[in-house]
C-alpha cells in the first residue's frame, strides 16, 4: 500500500472504514441513487425551513424596531398599581377629613398620579445610564465570579475557617 503506517495500526484508527469495506452493499446503484436524491430533497426543505425561520425573526425584529407611534407610554414607566393605590386611597378616604371637597381631591389624586409617574421616568432614565449600567455589569460579574469560587471551595472538600456563614474554604 506504500504506507509507512502498519495495516493493523491503520485498521485501528479507522475502524468504520473497515466496517464499510467488510460489508458489501446490498443496494444496487438505482436504489443508492433514488436514496441520494431523497437526502438532497431532504436538506432542501430543511435549508428553506431555515431560510423562513430566519426571515421570520428578522421580521419580528424589524417590527420590534419601529418607532412608537406619538404619545405611546412604554409599559416600564408605569408604575406598578401597588405603588399609587394605597396612597390614592389614603386620599380618598382622609381627604373629606382635611377639608378637601370633591375638586380638591381630584386635584390631589392628580398630583400624586402625575408625580408618581414622573418619578417612574426620571428612575429609568437612572437605571439606563452608562454608569448604572457599567455599575450592574460589575455587580453580576462578581456574583458569578463568588459563586464559581464557592463552588470550587466546596469540590475541595476544605474546612471552614472562622465564621461558618462564610463560604470561603481552606486546604
């Protein structure tokens, strides 16, 4: 064969190779033929199930790219009821009490809405700066930095020094 490499050793590195050399095929050539033609009919309809799936997503993130229309309120810069009801309530409830009739307390209502929604805004507008989130990125690194180094600690099989809330081992 001209190989430097022993017949025995190349046997073993490829011993599919010689499964498929062993073992004569039992399908005439038309017969491997029409398979063949099957398997390309086959990774054509999976390449243009793919071709769609992938046009699809682009869509939906195209979509999701649009621009809002005037006046849309992102649902993040409403506040959660559990924020604004208690203390409309308290209004509501206590306002004939200060002296409030109908209109104050409309008025009132009015401005709690209005500053509980500003203040929803100027918070996202916080959570969204470069340094909060440079300042996010940093807090999780840590954490999975922390919980690969108790993990590592506890596959050590170490003890705890000190005090044992801690989670720090030692050899």
């Amino acid at each position: 064969l001209g190989s430097a490499v022993p017949l025995r050793t190349r046997l073993d590195l490829c011993p599919l190779l010689v499964m498929c050399a062993a073992a004569p095929s039992t399908l005439a050539p038309e017969e491997l033929l029409k398979k063949l033609e099957e398997k390309k009919a086959e990774l054509a309809r999976l390449k243009k199930l793919k071709a769609d799936k992938d046009a699809a997503d682009a869509a939906a993130a195209a979509a999701a790219a649009k621009p809002r229309p005037p006046g849309y309120i992102e649902p993040s810069a409403i506040p959660h009821w559990r924020t604004w009801v208690p203390a409309a309530g308290m209004i509501i409830l206590g306002g004939e009490s200060m002296g409030l009739d109908h209109g104050g307390t409309a008025v009132a209502l009015a401005c709690l809405l209005l500053t509980v929604f500003l203040g929803q805004q100027l918070i996202n507008k916080l959570e969204n700066t470069e340094w909060r989130r440079n300042l996010r990125a940093l807090g999780e690194k840590r954490v999975d930095t922390d919980a690969a180094g108790d993990a590592a600690g506890a596959g050590a099989g170490g003890k705890t020094k000190g005090n044992p809330k801690k989670s720090k081992k030692i050899a």
